[in-house]
C-alpha cells in the first residue's frame, strides 16, 4: 500500500514522539482511518521527509516518532515563476494544483484588469491561507518535498516591476512567438497566465515593454486554469525533466 506523505513545518528528530497538528491528524485518523503502528512519510517543505509512525493518540491528536530519514524527490532543473491572474470558483485552485504537480517554484497570484474577482480585507487573507492549502495538497500528492512560494497578492504592474527572472513569457492568443523558435540558457523563467478574459491589449503591452515576450501555444484559445499547466508541461519537455 502506498503510504501516505503528510506535510509537517517543524523539525523531527529521530525517535522522539512528535504530536502532529489538528488537520494534520484529522486527515490521518479521521478520513484516512489511521491507527496506532501505522506508518507514513513526512515532510517539511524544505527538503526533508522521513519515514514516520503513529504510536499514540492524544486528545484526537496523532503522536507519530520518525523512523528514518528518506531520500526526497528532486526538483526540476528548471525554474518557473508563475504569475497567474486570480480567476473564479475553483479554477484558480486547479492551475496552482496542476502547476505544483508540474514542477512550478514559484507563484504569485495577480489581479488584471478583465479578471472579474474582487479580494479585499480578510477575504485576501483567506484566499491566500486557503491557495497555501491546494499547495500543500499538491505536494503531498505529486512527491514533492519542497513547497513553492505562494507570493502575497499583486497588481499586475507591481509584479512587472519586481520580476527579476531573465527569460520572461507571457501567453497571447494572437502572439506570433513559438516556444520552440526561443534560445534558451538555463534561465530562470517567469510565466504571466492572464484571466478567463484575457489580458487586455494595455496590459500585454506594460508586459512588453518589461520584457516579457508574447507566446502562444498553438491555434486553439485555452481556459485560464488550462493554460498555465499546459505551457509549464510544455517548457518542462523542451527544457525541464518531462519526457
């Protein structure tokens, strides 16, 4: 049986019990339906994952020992920084998730002109807490032991002026560019993925003239939760480790 990966911000030590969080231990003995002997990996987002072992229960809380420290997963050779315009429902849940599994390293979610959700107060603290949930899920999920950086929510010409990444993207369904025809050094990538109405003709035009070059990915017009993961998918085979 596969084991489990559950994600854990603090540092284990070998054979010293270890009381896990409340949802940390919710997922394990109430939706999992995990008990005392039963064994699954941890990780801290930084790297490290252990082997690890339930062996007591304390008011509804997972007390777990690590076992032995395991080898993690390595992370893609290539470095992408998503900056992917905030959309509604769960679409927004689904690029960051496909984007983690992906291989993405960073992310940062913007707000565009056409992207038709407004965020302010506690509901940005609360879309952010909740994105860093789909993150967690993800990793835990693809194998990956280090999380990517979920960046605070910007302006789209806050993120143009901050973007320090040499090669820098954007995705316009009328682009003339083609990611095949671009020479690439190894550089780290920033990917800008706009709303489900696309990218006003102003804000492709602020993109270029912060060096972003416009892309698209062939004849057909994507969604934007589809988007993002398909050309991260497609820079990942050109340039990544996809295969």
């Amino acid at each position: 049986m596969r084991l489990p990966r559950i994600y854990f911000n603090k540092p284990l030590n070998l054979n010293v019990p270890t009381i896990l969080g409340a949802d940390e231990s919710g997922h394990l003995l109430r939706v999992l339906r995990f008990n005392i002997n039963d064994q699954l990996k941890i990780f801290d987002g930084k790297g490290h994952e252990h082997l690890a072992k339930i062996v007591g229960i304390h008011k509804k809380q997972a007390v777990i020992i690590a076992l032995a420290p395991l080898e993690s997963l390595p992370e893609s050779p290539l470095w992408v920084h998503l900056g992917q315009s905030v959309s509604r429902g769960d679409k927004m849940d689904y690029s960051l998730q496909k984007s983690v599994e992906l291989g993405v390293q960073k992310i940062t979610p913007l707000l565009t002109e056409r992207a038709g959700v407004k965020l302010f107060g506690d509901r940005i603290e609360k879309k952010i807490a909740h994105w860093e949930k789909v993150i967690i899920s993800a990793c835990e999920q693809c194998g990956r032991s280090y999380l990517p950086t979920l960046m605070p929510l910007q302006s789209l010409s806050e993120w143009l002026i901050g973007c320090d990444e040499q090669m820098r993207l954007v995705l316009a369904p009328t682009a003339e560019g083609r990611l095949n025809n671009i020479n690439f050094n190894d550089e780290r990538i920033a990917l800008l993925i706009g709303p489900e109405s696309g990218l006003s003709d102003q804000e492709i035009y602020l993109a270029q003239q912060s060096s972003f070059f416009p892309i698209q990915l062939g004849p057909r017009i994507l969604r934007t939760e589809t988007a993002g993961p398909t050309a991260i998918a497609a820079l990942q085979c050109l340039w990544g480790d996809l295969r």
